[in-house]
C-alpha cells in the first residue's frame, strides 16, 4: 500500500506545512476543486488537524473552565464548535471538542497538537486529567460536499444518513464526524494513516463516479470567503474579538467561570467600537480591491477591508470588512472602496454569500449515482413540473 | 445617499431588536440581545434552535410583523438572523406576491 506522503506525490500535489504537517496545499485547480465542492464533493487530506485526547476524572470541569463554549450542552458521540481565549478575551484558537466516551477529543486547524496538548498542561493545577497529542499517530480525511453523505454511506453504511450536524460515530478503523465551516454536507474521518491512505488512493474508483475531487488546503480559500467563519490566517491580523467577529455564538456567558469570560464581559458592556460585515460589490465582475483597504461613506473612512474575492457563484467581489459600529449593518447601500481611482460601490450584506447546493439535496430522498431518484429538489421539481404538462 | 443609508440603518436596528427579543422571549434564549450577533445561525452550532422552534418563529413572523409565509417554498430566509431580518424588510417595504420567494442578501 502507498503511504500518504507517495499518494500526494503521484498525483502532482504541490505540499505545503501547516500547523506543523506537511499536507497538500494544490492537487486539482482551485475553480475545479470549488466547483466540486459545491456541486458534488472533494477529497481532502486534512491531517493537518491537531488531535489532542482529554481524559480523567477532572477533565470536564477542566475543559469547561478552558474553552468558552458550553460543554455541559453534549453528551457521548456530540461536539461543539468554540473558542479557547486568552486572558483579554482574545481568540486563540478555534477548535472543535468531541464527548467521545470516556475522552474528550480536541481538533483544531489553528495550533499543532503539541502545542495544544503543552498550552493546556500548563493550565492544570492538580486536577486529574491526562493530556495526550495523537496528531502524530491519526490522520484525518475531509469529505465536503452536497452528496458526500453518499459515499460516506457508501465507506461506512446507512447509519450515516441518520448522523446529525456535530456528531461522531465509530466506523472500520476509525471515527466518522460530521462537522464542516462551509455550508455543505462535511465529514471528517479520523483514522490511523494507513486507513487515511487507503481512503484517498481511492483504488476502486469510487469518487469518480460522483464527479468528486480530490483537493488541496487551498479549496478554503473560496470555500470561506462565500461561506465565513473563524480561520486565523486571514481574520487574525485584524481582530480575534468574538464580538467585533460577530461570533458570540461560540461563546456561553451563563456557565461558570473560562479563560477570557471576564474581559470579554467588559467588552460587551463597554459596546464594540467596530464590527464585521459582510459586503458585495454593486456591479458584476472582478475588482481589484485589496485586504486592507480603506471603506468610505461619503467622505468618511468608516472601516477596512479583511476579506475579499471573486465569487463565481455571485459574480461579484465579495468580502468582509470591519466597520465602525454605527455602519456595520446588512443590507446598507452607499459605500465605497479602494483607492480614488479605482473606487468599488459596495453594499452591506448578510453571510454566508451562497445559497449552499447541499440545501437542495436531502439524503433520504436523492442520489447521485441511482439512476431511480432524482438527485436535488431542482430535479425533483422539474419532474413534477414536466408530469403536470403531460 | 448617505442620508438613504442612515434611515436604512435605523429601520434595520430597529427590526433586528425586535427579532432577538421576540426570539429570547419566545425560545426562552438564555443570551440577552447583546450577545446574539446579526449572523448568528438560527440553527446548527448557533442559536441551537429545532424544527419546533421553526415553527415558533413561523408564528412569531405571523403575530409580530404581519407576515403570513404559507406558499414560501424557500426557507432558507431562517438561515440566521440577519436573513430572517432582510425576509421581514422586504415584506414590509414591498406587499408585491413575487416577493414571497427572494431571500435578499442570499443567493
């Protein structure tokens, strides 16, 4: 069997580092990969994701006293989506926390697992927990998109269907997660690497016959621009405030005592000076608008641009901006920006930018491969349609 | 046009706190309206809200804005706060029927 490491390079994978893995940066190009993220599925290698195991007799009240998200709301094979923060109520990183029997499991893009698994020791004080990083030892392989709840049923059965948004289940070597930041049906197997190798050489053709990709870290790009959510390479140099980033839902302020709790209290009440928006170009086509760029109302500068790009799927630019917060509101028509020469009219949107195709596709209905259903509500419509004509 | 977007901005303020108070009071939300952001997802990892919940809210767009949503094929107008804000202000700005089924700011 191939290892990872010759999988990626067969297929011309150009590799890069991040949170200390070496992972596939580009395997297919970029308009391709996002193409099938929204219409049919991509393959990923995502072992980039630190897993850090949380065990012990104190390790829930020692994560809930870390993490700001509310970890009395789940249960065995739940997990939630939260912030860890600093002391001044900044983000540090976002991560995932999985009740996993008698473990938490810890995933996170934002910091390599030995890292995490050091980070956290050093806030124990005599508590009984066992910190382990397995991010050496695990790998982990994405599928995104509207119909990867299919092959993952197709991998690992027909309890899959039945799998909500933010739960894990046990599967042949492994752990199934359902959990994804871009607005489509996402599942993350967590595997040993052999497993890993074995789902993205993909020898029996598999995921051709869905039209899927495989794809590289640089599927994000688009992926969290028309669907935004908390990625510190490119949010991070701008704010880590969850209430400037308009991500408080990641936040519990009514249970006991986390990291960051009392300075992000202040702030609340203090009020927030700026806030993210989201924003689209007035006219179709690409700009050449750039992060960092002022935003003016008139003749006042009244934020800056964080985010920004061409959505095919809009046909606009798209992006977010921090605004001043008097301005950061949805829907708001009449700002401007960029350099004077090159001005973009701009208005104020709601997120995410796309209406995600995975909403069109429900799995106890659809299929992308049985020639017997329809495979989307569009489909399903226009036979309805064509049936009352004739 | 700055004046067009300063009254823009009040209406929409003021239609956002009466979704979050009305959801609060409604879905016994522990949060108060400081605390909900304008994107917060109404379901999945935001504000948690179920398919009993939905029809909550169906009732609450009834009873507090006027806003009858029988025939609306696309519920995606639930998709957060901000969505569910944009749906009740285009109603209440345009009675047009062809209005039922946009959802401003998501496409």
């Amino acid at each position: 069997m191939k290892t990872l490491e010759e999988i990626h390079a067969a297929r011309g994978a150009q590799m890069t580092v991040r949170n200390g893995k070496v992972v596939p940066l580009s395997v297919s190009d970029r308009a391709t990969a996002h193409e099938a993220l929204r219409r049919n599925f991509v393959v990923v290698d995502y072992s980039h994701l630190a897993i850090v195991d949380v065990s012990g007799d104190d390790a829930f009240d020692f994560l809930s006293a870390t993490v700001s998200g509310d970890l009395a709301a789940i249960r065995d094979e739940q997990a939630i989506n939260t912030f860890i923060l600093d002391d001044a109520g900044q983000v540090v990183l976002d991560l995932y926390v999985m009740c996993d029997d008698e473990r938490y499991l810890l995933l996170t893009e934002c910091m390599s697992g030995a890292d995490l698994a050091g980070r956290l020791a050093s806030r124990m004080s005599g508590q009984s927990v066992e910190i382990v990083d397995r991010s050496d030892e695990l790998s982990t392989v994405l599928f995104e998109g509207p119909y990867s709840w299919e092959i993952a049923k197709e991998l690992f059965g027909m309890d899959v269907i039945g799998l909500p948004f933010m739960e894990h289940m046990p599967v042949s070597g492994g752990i199934l997660f359902r959990a994804g930041n871009h607005g489509e049906f996402s599942y993350l197997v967590i595997c040993g690497k052999d497993a890993a190798a074995a789902l993205l050489e993909d020898t029996a053709g598999l995921y051709a016959k869905y039209g899927a990709v495989f794809a590289g870290l640089d599927f994000q790009d688009l992926a969290r621009l028309e669907n935004p959510c908390w990625d510190e390479i490119r949010l991070g140099v701008y704010s880590r405030c969850p209430i400037e980033l308009q991500l408080q839902w990641m936040v519990r302020y009514d249970k006991d005592e986390f990291i960051g709790k009392a300075a992000l209290e202040d702030k609340l009440a203090a009020g927030p000076r700026r806030r993210m928006v989201g924003f689209v170009a007035d006219l179709e086509g690409e700009t050449n608008l750039q992060p960092g760029q002022p935003i003016r109302m008139g003749d006042a500068q009244v934020g800056t641009v964080v985010t920004v790009g061409y959505s095919s799927e809009r046909k606009r630019t798209i992006g977010q901006a921090l605004l001043a917060t008097d301005y950061a509101y949805a829907d708001i028509a009449g700002f401007k920006a960029g350099p004077p020469d090159a001005e973009v009219s701009l208005s104020t949107s709601a997120i995410p930018f796309v209406r995600n195709f995975s909403f069109l596709v429900n799995p106890l209905e659809h299929s992308y491969v049985n020639a017997g259903r329809h495979k989307n509500v569009l489909e399903q419509l226009e036979a309805v349609q064509v049936a009352q004509r004739t | 046009m700055i004046e067009k977007a300063v009254q823009d901005i009040e209406r929409r303020k003021e239609a956002l706190i009466r979704v979050k108070t009305g959801l609060i009071d409604r879905l016994n939300l522990y949060q108060n309206a400081d605390q909900i952001d304008d994107d917060t997802p109404l379901f999945g990892s935001g504000l948690r809200l179920d398919s009993v919940d939905a029809t909550e809210v169906i009732v609450m767009l009834d009873e507090v804005f006027g806003i009858s949503v029988a025939g609306v094929v696309d519920a995606s107008y639930m998709r957060n706060v901000n969505s569910l804000v944009s749906f009740i202000l285009s109603h209440t700005e345009s009675s047009t029927p062809a209005s039922n089924n946009s959802e401003p700011g998501v496409h």
